[in-house]
C-alpha cells in the first residue's frame, strides 16, 4: 500500500465514522420515522402534506406543478415556494417513494446532511473530531426536532453550515475558486427548497462572519489587505451568484410577494409573531420550570395578547442547547475576548440573534427589506444555537488537553454536568407523574423503551463515572475521550427535551397511508365534475385529490384575507351546522359543489358514517361522535358557469396548468360572461376556439371571458412570465458560472497535471 492511498485512509476514517454517527443519532431521534411510522399534527397535515401530494400526483403525471389547483381558488405553486418545486431532494425522494415515505425520507436525510455539514466546518475551523460531533449533536438536534412541525425548519438550516464551510474554506485557500463556485450551488439549493427565512438568516450569517474575518487579520500590509479584499469581492460575487442560479424560484416568488398578505404590514402578517418573551430565556439554564409538563406555558406566554404583544407559542419561542454546552461558550467567549480573535463574532453573533429573537428589534426593522417579509422574530434563536454549538465544539477540543484546561474550567465543567444531570432527572420525573395523572403513555419513548426516572438516573451516573475515569487517567489518548460522557448527556438532555416542547408525535401507522381506503375519497373520485368541498379542516381534505375551502396559507394570495371578498363561516348549533344566507349565496357563486363537515348542514344527504381513514387524518379517532356528513349544494352553479344567462358547460380538462371545457350559450345579443371560479393571477391566458382571448377578473378574483352565443371550446392555460425570466436569468448564471470554472480549472492546469489527474 502507498503513502498516498494510507494517508486518504486516515483522512476518511473520520468521515467514515462522522457519517456512522449521524445515521445513529438520526435513528436515536426519529425511529419510528425509520420504521416506516409517520409525523401526526402541527403543520403536516393540514400544510405540508397536501401540497407534496399535488406535487407527486404532477411527478407521476410527468408534468411540472406549477399552480395549486385544490387549496381554496388555486394559487401560484412554484411562487408560493414551500412545495419545493425545483429543490432536487423532492424530485428524489417524491419520485420513487410513496408519499408518507418520501416525506420521512426528506427529514431524516437533512437530520443527517445538517449534522455531517456542521462537523465539516468546524473540523475546518479547527475542532477536533469529537468537538466537531458534538457542536453537530447541538446545533441539529438542540434546534429543529422541537420544529418537526414545519418541515422549512431542518430543511433550510441543513445548508447553513454547509454555506460557513465554503466560506471558511475559500478563506483558507483562496487560490481555490471552487469553493466560491460550491458555496454558490449551495445558496441555490437552499433557496430552491423554497423556505426563505432560513436562508435570509444564513445570508446574515455569512456577512457577519465573513465580514469578522476579514476585519481581524493578522497582516495588515498592504499585499496581505489586498488579498483579503480580493477574496471578499469574490465571495460577495458567489453569494450573488447564488441567489442567480436560484431566480427561477425567486422571481416568481417576488411577484407573489406582492400580490399576497406579505406586501404590507397587516394582522394577517404580524411581523412580530413567534418572539421570545425575555422572561422566557430562562429556559436556556432552568429547562425545568419552562417545558415541565406539569406547568404548561402556552397561556403564559401569550398573557396581555392585543396589549403591548404579539401571538406566540412555545415552539417558536424554543432555544435549547444544553447546559454545559451554554457554560463551555460562555467560557470561551471571555476567552476570545481576551485574546481579540476573530472568533469573537461567534458571542457577538450569538448575542444579536438573541436580543433579535425577543423581538425588540421589530419595530425598526419592519421597515427594513428582508426583514419585512419574514415574521417569527424567535426563529433568528437558529444562529444563537448555531454559535453555542460551534463556541462548544471548540471548548469541546480544547478540553482534553492539559495545556488548555484550567481548573476553573474543570470546575465549571463538572458544575454544568450536575447541573443538566439535575434538570434531565427532574423533567423525567415530572414526565413520569404526569403519564401516570392522565393514564396515558410517557412521551419519553427511545428505541422503544420508556425514559423512567430510574432509568435516567443510572445513565447518569454511568456518564459521571465516565467522566472521571478518562480525567483520572494519565493516559493523554484515554483524556482525549472525556468530552464523550459530555456528548452522551448532552445528547440524553436534547432527547428530552424534544419530546417535551414540540407539537408533533411520531405513529407506527401514518393514517396517509390508509386514506385510500376512504369511502369519502372513493365517492369523489367518481364525480363527473370538478368537485370544490366546503369543509372544517382547512387544506387536509386536498389529500382526497379535490378543491376545498376555506384555505390554510401562510403565504397566500391577498385576495384570500381581504374582508370583502373572505368565505363567512357556518355557525354550530345543538341540530347541526347552520349557514346564512350570505354563506350559501357565496359557496354558489364560488364552485362549491359539496360540504363536508362532522355535523349535518341541511344540505343533499350523500354519504353518513364513521370514515376511519379520513378521521384518523383529522385526528378525530378519539371523537366520541367520529361521524362524517358528505352533502350536495343541488343548487350550486358548478366550477364554471355562465353569468346572468343560461348555458351548459362540460368539463374536458381539468390540470394544474391546463383548463379547458365545452360551452353551450343561448342566443342573445351580446356577448355571455363564462366565468371560471378559479383564482385570476399573471399568467393565466384563454383562448376561445383557438383564439386568443381577453381574460377578466370577474367577482374581485375569478377568472372570466366573453363569447358569444352558441357551443364554443375555451381553454385556460397557465404561462407565468415571472417564471421564464427566472429561469433566463439561471440559465445565464449557470453559463456563467461553468465558464469560470473552465478557465479557473482547466485553462490553469499543465499538460502534467491533466495527464497526472487523468
């Protein structure tokens, strides 16, 4: 064996075991996940699950989803940008698995991606490999398992580090150009999974830190300062050329931002939703009197609403990172203070996230671009993890070694072991009275076994032997190992926690695995027409393959929240659900063809029972009345219709990109009004027998054209300008890029460094 080929074997076997223990955390966290269970309540259902059904049904179909075609009146899929249209992972993953499947694979993927990328930056900035482990273990699963609710939390934050390792690496080797052009791959595929917060957090992350390691440099000549501009002229240039590549989902993203509830500051888009009350920030170091079961925060959190504060909830108030993690960073930030390092970005980073994440900051950054789109001033809690992570990870290196440990450090080191140990024993406790006082099982469910407090006693203790034993020896090899009983805690009181403050469980039996058993779903998939169900969950009924209203968007058309033009809702009564007037005009003047509720409407009778496939996906299996009402709206004029005259309409087709049915007009002497009830956006064009005709906004949203009298063919197809722009401007990014990686890589090299590679 070779020198060469014995040295890549050394270097891999880090990554080799990096990669092992990913997968066995991923496993720890998420094994019913593995096992083919699935994700139950939050966002998935009701958000998240729909829209990547329509995107399957599109894959399977061989078509490209561009417009929604079931949630309420339709809305730009790909500008709407939380499906993920162009994000390759879903093409993957929703191309070969079934629905359920491909969505736990997505999840357990980024867990595994994220935690790899963490640890590949901080091995390059210097970590050691359980340094590197354990600032991973911190950052993903200290802040996204609480968030397995929206999946746009792991999802984003994946290339987070991912974006800091290219940049730390460039800046270390700035000969190698690759590294720009790779953290320009990665701020696309970041922006092409479409959930822009994160990304607009990494984006303040990187010019943060970039911006640290440019100011603190060692050399101040004018060569060195040269060098150092050159390479941030180049990384500020990759950036943006990230942000190219991904203009076929930004631009069309950006005309919908401008159509929708996010244009201006409204109550539909509170900006300062989701902070952390700075009352609450006790949790980092006192977890026990925030996520005790026996104490829930969620009335407390929100008390004195419409007073001086927003809404909030305890999922997006969360920032956990351990104990002794927060005291190892708080360590070391002293230290890089002292030492004026650069790495004194990580507390100053850490610090503005989390006076940001408070919300404090609101009021003047509302007016500020960027800032104004986004709301959940508590997700900015992402960098102040983040940095603990990376500030413990370095402490974490450090620790083993006897020239870098002081006993102060020691000291506070086993202060903060005894300290989580308490805090993990006390949750469990509280864990354990609280199953007992409601008869239900533990959430503290790992691998299938049950978190006593017993149990979590012994493995403490165990760690806390551990721990003394590798101290305790004079082997340096043997102390190099010390910081794995800290690993291992901190990675029991992250479990923990995660079971406690998160509004998801994971089942063995994901009801989206049944729901073709439905007998609702097998009744509507009979219909002749296009059917538009009014119904109480929001977008969940979309699983049926059918239009429903009202809509669930958190990102939607403005047209959908303006008051003038907003469905009333029915009222519940001792008999049933009662509907005013207003509200059966509206469901007829709208395409509504069904009502679909869990009391009786008044309506045409169709189907009456227990539909256990669909109950179990609203999560009314425990409903002491799991009784579901399918009725008829007899008196609806359909999905299209033809206004103030008579006429007959036949559906042809009816797709996400394409509408087209036959119409049959009573003479008259003008021309009808045929109205589509479907949403008006840019894009959307109509020709009447092959030709060209005006589109109308008919009703404040719907989509209308004039013809005359007599059977005409009309035909509505979705051609979005935003897109095609978009994607010019990737395509040139792309020739652009590859043009200065050919003239970087391949013009530069030899004919003996080309024969040598070849």
């Amino acid at each position: 064996m070779t020198e060469s080929s014995k040295g890549t074997r050394r270097r891999m076997k880090p990554w080799l075991a990096t990669i092992c223990i990913a997968i066995a955390m991923s496993y720890i966290f998420w094994a019913p996940l593995w096992h083919g269970g699935g994700f139950m309540g939050g966002d998935v259902y009701s958000y998240y699950f729909p829209q990547k059904a329509l995107f399957q049904d599109a894959i399977a179909n061989q078509e490209l989803p561009l417009w929604n075609n079931r949630t309420g009146f339709g809305y730009p899929l790909v500008a709407e940008s939380q499906t993920g249209v162009f994000y390759p992972i879903h093409w993957l993953c929703y191309g070969l698995l079934d629905l359920n499947s491909a969505y736990n694979a997505v999840h357990i993927l980024h867990n595994m991606l994220a935690y790899v990328f963490m640890v590949g930056f901080c091995r390059r900035l210097g970590c050691s490999f359980i340094g590197g482990n354990l600032a991973a273990l911190i950052y993903v699963y200290g802040w996204f398992p609480s968030r397995s609710c929206v999946e746009w939390a792991i999802i984003g934050g994946t290339w987070l580090p991912a974006a800091l390792w290219c940049v730390e690496s460039f800046l270390q080797r700035p000969q190698k150009w690759r590294f720009a052009i790779l953290l320009s791959a990665v701020i696309a595929i970041q922006l092409l999974a479409g959930h822009f917060q994160i990304a607009w957090i990494t984006l303040l992350t990187m010019l943060a830190f970039i911006a640290s390691r440019l100011w603190f440099r060692e050399n101040s000549h004018e060569s060195a300062s040269n060098r150092l501009l050159r390479s941030g002229v180049i990384l500020f240039t990759a950036i943006f050329c990230g942000y190219g590549l991904a203009s076929i989902q930004l631009v069309p993203t950006w005309e919908f931002k401008q159509r929708s509830q996010r244009a201006t500051v409204n109550d539909q888009h509170e900006l300062d939703f989701g902070a952390i009350r700075p009352w609450y920030l006790r949790q980092l170091l006192l977890p026990w009197t925030t996520y005790s079961p026996l104490d829930p925060m969620e009335d407390r959190l929100n008390q004195g609403i419409g007073e001086d504060k927003a809404r909030t909830n305890q999922v997006e108030a969360h920032l956990y990172t351990g104990i002794t993690p927060l005291i190892w960073a708080a360590m070391i930030s002293v230290h890089y203070i002292r030492m004026r390092s650069w790495q004194v970005a990580w507390p100053i980073i850490a610090l503005g996230g989390l006076l940001y994440a408070t919300g404090c900051l609101v009021p003047i950054t509302q007016h500020l671009p960027g800032f104004s789109f986004f709301q959940g001033p508590g997700r900015y809690g992402l960098v102040v993890c983040f940095s603990i992570a990376v500030m413990a990870g370095k402490f974490a290196s450090q620790f083993h070694s006897a020239e870098s440990r002081t006993r102060v450090s020691a000291v506070m080191t086993w202060v903060a072991f005894v300290w989580s140990a308490f805090a993990i024993v006390t949750l469990v406790a509280d864990c354990d009275f609280f199953s007992e006082a409601i008869k239900q099982d533990s959430a503290l469910i790992c691998l299938g076994v049950t978190i006593s407090e017993s149990i979590a006693i012994s493995f403490i203790v165990a760690a806390l032997i551990t721990l003394a034993i590798c101290q305790g020896l004079r082997n340096h090899r043997a102390k190099q190992w010390s910081p794995c009983s800290i690993f291992a805690v901190v990675a029991f009181e992250l479990f923990v926690v995660s079971r406690l403050v998160t509004y998801t469980t994971m089942v063995s039996e994901p009801p989206i695995a049944n729901l073709d058993q439905s007998s609702i779903k097998q009744f509507l998939e009979k219909e002749t027409v296009p059917v538009r169900v009014y119904t109480f969950s929001a977008n969940v009924p979309n699983l049926l393959g059918v239009s429903t209203v009202p809509s669930y968007l958190t990102f939607g058309p403005q047209e959908y929240v303006d008051p003038q033009l907003m469905l009333e809702r029915h009222q519940l009564t001792p008999s049933g659900a009662e509907f005013s007037a207003k509200l059966i005009q509206q469901m007829i003047e709208r395409g509504v063809t069904h009502i679909l509720l869990p009391q009786p409407a008044g309506f045409s009778r169709i189907l009456t029972g227990e539909d256990a496939a669909l109950n179990a996906v609203l999560g009314r299996s425990n409903d002491p009345s799991p009784r579901l009402h399918l009725e008829r709206l007899d008196s609806g004029l359909g999905r299209a219709y033809v206004k103030n005259s008579l006429g007959k309409i036949t559906f042809g087709e009816y797709g996400t990109k394409r509408v087209s049915f036959q119409v049959d007009v009573e003479a008259s002497d003008d021309k009808s009004l045929v109205v589509l009830t479907d949403l008006m956006y840019p894009g959307w064009e109509v020709t009447v027998d092959g030709k060209a005709e005006v589109a109308e906004t008919v009703d404040g949203m719907f989509r209308g054209v004039r013809v005359a009298s007599g059977k005409h063919t009309v035909v509505w197809s979705y051609h979005p300008l935003s897109l095609y722009i978009g994607a010019g401007i990737s395509f040139f990014t792309l020739v652009l890029l590859a043009t200065v990686a050919h003239f970087r890589y391949w013009r530069n090299r030899t004919p003996a460094e080309l024969s040598k590679s070849s």
